[in-house]
C-alpha cells in the first residue's frame, strides 16, 4: 500500500509546472530582501493575504536570494540571542 501511495505521489508531482518567468518576475535581490521579511510574513499571513514566498519568480536566483536572506536573519537572531544567554550565564 505504501509503495502505491509513494508512486502515486511522484507520479503527480511530476505533473507539477511553474509558469515562465516574466521580465518583471522578482529575482536575486527581491527573493533576498523576502528571505529577510520571511517570519514576519508568515505572522502577517495569519491575519491578512500576505505571501511568504514570490510565485512566480525568476527561479534559482530568487530561491537563491531567498535562501541567504533567510539564512542571514536567522544567524543575526541566534547571534543576537546567544549574547544574551551568554551574558546572563556568566553573571
């Protein structure tokens, strides 16, 4: 049963397309600026019709943006946090 599941899943998935990419499709710097806002977007979505993610894109140099500006948010989080574990741990 699983195995009929898993194909099937694939099977469909291998359905799946993206539109072409427009010439205002948002790319590299938009898809960064995104990975930034990227929790805060979510929180917003839970209120009002705000999207996470860019659809359609310019495709891997948005995810690529995407993947860094998130990347460097959730760095700058855990610095920011670590220095305030760190400072309370050593009083």
């Amino acid at each position: 049963m699983r195995r009929f599941l898993f194909l099937n899943v694939l099977l469909l998935a291998g359905c799946a397309t993206q539109p072409a990419a427009q010439a205002t499709a948002p790319g590299f710097f938009a898809g960064f600026l995104h990975g930034l806002v990227a929790i805060g977007a979510l929180f917003a979505s839970l209120f009002w019709d705000v999207r996470i993610y860019a659809y359609p894109n310019s495709g891997f140099g948005y995810d690529l943006g995407f993947a860094i500006g998130f990347t460097l948010f959730l760095t700058a989080v855990m610095l920011s946090v670590m220095a305030r574990i760190g400072g309370l741990l050593t009083r």
